[in-house]
C-alpha cells in the first residue's frame, strides 16, 4: 500500500510514510508543534540543575594530569 501510494503521488516512501503519520495525528502541525515544545518546556523546568562541587578549570586541570 505505501509503495502504491508513493508511486501516485511521485514521492520517496520515506516521504509517503511521514505523510501518512501526520494525515494519521490530525489536527494543525504548527499547532501539534507548539503543543510538543510546551511539553518540553514544562519538563525541563521539571529538573533540577545540576550542583558542581568544582568549578570546570578544576574537572579540566585534574583531567590533563591524569
């Protein structure tokens, strides 16, 4: 069916196969988009930020003498 498919409409079935996942989500991209970054977003500042007891010249100086 993919294969039929990209044929009529003269594009890649990786092409077809990306058509048919949106054509199968629905709706707005740009709005489908927005939604997944805001998901991101909300998730990120979920995290806490990482605490470094040595400052970064420290990690590298110890690095380079190893």
């Amino acid at each position: 069916m993919l294969k039929c498919r990209a044929s009529a409409q003269k594009c890649s079935h990786s092409q077809q196969a990306l058509a048919d996942l949106e054509a199968m989500a629905g709706g707005d991209p740009r709005q489908r988009r927005r939604l997944a970054l805001g998901r991101i977003a909300e998730r990120w500042q979920q995290w806490q930020a990482l605490s470094w007891e040595e400052t970064p010249e420290s990690l590298i100086r110890c690095d380079r003498e190893r």
